[in-house]
C-alpha cells in the first residue's frame, strides 16, 4: 500500500484546486465558509474500509496582524489497514480570510511510529516559502498551500462546462492544473442526498494518489458553498473513494469579510 494512501488523495484534490494564475482576490467572492465548520469523510480504497478524513476551520485567527482561518484537517487508519501501514497526520493551514493565499503551513505525521514534521511561513511579497531552520525556497505568486486549496477551490465561480487553468500551487513545479466541470447530477453519500457538479482533474505531477493521466473526479454542491461530498480516483487496477458521513457549517464572523 502507498504510504501516503489518504492523507496524498487530499493532498492531490487540494494541489488540484489552486488558484488560476489570471484570478486574483478582487476577482473572487466572499467566502462561503465560516470558523465552525467541519467536515468528515469515510475513506475506502479498493472498495474496502481505509480510514477517514476531517478538515475544518477551527477559528479565525491573527498572524503578521492579519485575519486568517486556522483550518486543521487530520488522517487516520482505521485498525484494520493499521496491520498492514498505520498513518495519523495533522495538517495545519493559516489562510489569509481576505486575500485568499497562505501566510502559513504546518504538517506533522506519524506511520509506523515514525513521527516527522513540516513546516514554514510564505513570503508573498517575495514569493517564497521559509522554513524554520531558515532555509528558503520558490513560491508561485499568492501561493496557497494543499489544505488551504481545499477550500480555494470552492471560490471558483463553477457551472458545466466550466474549465479552470491553475497555476497558483505552493511549488511552482506543480504548475499547472487543470479543473473542468464535467456536469450536475444528484449524488448519494452517507450524510444525505445532494445536488453536486462534477469536477475532472488533469494534474501534472504523481505526488499524490491523483495521477497523470488517471481518472480523478470531486462531487461539489451545486449552492453556494460548494461543499465536497465525495472524491474519487482510479489508480491503475485500484480505486480511492472518501464519502461525506459529517457536515457541519459554522457561523460567519464579521472581521473575516
């Protein structure tokens, strides 16, 4: 199994669903999320149970004296692939709440009792990404990072035939990807019934369980807030799908508008 089975499958949504290089803040509306809201997914691979997915916004936070939503999103293995590879990560993402980029990221997981940790602020005005240790390295402009694309790519104005060309990843060598909004049908999850369009991926890269080439789709509501209920992948002879069991909204906050 590839270690990064779940935690990568989002990570390849999230790369997916960076900004365009031509859309800029101005260019974009109000964010249909608030602090509060969470959302939980089942994850199967190869049709069996594999663990789950939770990502949510946990505050409206402060940092470098601006708004951001602090959105946390964690991976886990459930015990039965915990005999065969047991992962648990917590992801971090600090997301500017009126410029839409990253201001910071932070990623700490554990497979096999192996704990490793990531993490480093963006320079936007320099375009770079600083480690601690004080190592720099490139950042596309108005960079956004793989949790804070989750919810980037529910700003993008979506409707049949819609086409989206992405080059505003963290690593400019992701650049760039392509979103096309295949269609709207009504989908069935276990959280419920939903209107949804259908979202096709064409990434570049192979760095997460999206692949070049594959067969990679995201079922968004059709409203405004674009929620993702379901995200899929066929990988060769074996296939990724993670499910909205859990979703709950939150509530607006006046200073992040």
């Amino acid at each position: 199994m590839h270690r990064s089975l779940w935690t990568l499958a989002l990570a390849g949504l999230l790369a997916a669903a960076a900004p365009a290089g031509a859309q800029t803040a101005g260019a974009i509306r109000s964010a249909p999320f608030y602090p509060g809201e969470s959302m939980e997914y089942a994850v199967r691979y190869g049709g069996l149970p594999a663990g789950s997915l939770e990502i949510g916004i946990d505050k409206l936070d402060t940092l470098e004296g601006r708004p951001a939503y602090h959105i946390v999103f964690k991976a886990e293995s459930n015990r039965a692939i915990s005999y065969l590879y047991d992962i648990a990560s917590t992801e971090e993402s600090w997301f500017d709440a009126r410029e839409f980029y990253s201001l910071r990221y932070r990623r700490e997981s554990t497979e096999n009792d192996k704990t490793r940790t990531k993490e480093y602020v963006f320079d936007q005005r320099r375009q770079v990404r600083i480690e601690p240790d004080g190592d720099v390295s490139p950042a596309s402009p108005r960079a956004v990072d793989q949790v804070a694309m989750f919810y980037y790519v529910r700003l993008l104005p979506l409707e049949p035939g819609a086409k989206f060309v992405l080059r505003n990843q963290a690593d400019p060598d992701d650049n760039p990807l392509t979103i096309e909004v295949l269609k709207k049908e009504r989908i069935r999850v276990p959280s419920g019934s939903y209107d949804a369009f259908v979202l096709s991926l064409d990434v570049k890269t192979d760095g997460g369980i999206f692949k070049k080439g594959g067969e990679n789709r995201i079922w968004v509501t059709t409203d405004a807030r674009h929620v993702p209920v379901k995200i899929s992948s066929k990988i060769g002879i074996g296939s990724f799908e993670a499910e909205l069991v859990d979703y709950s909204r939150g509530a607006p906050v006046p200073s992040a508008r």
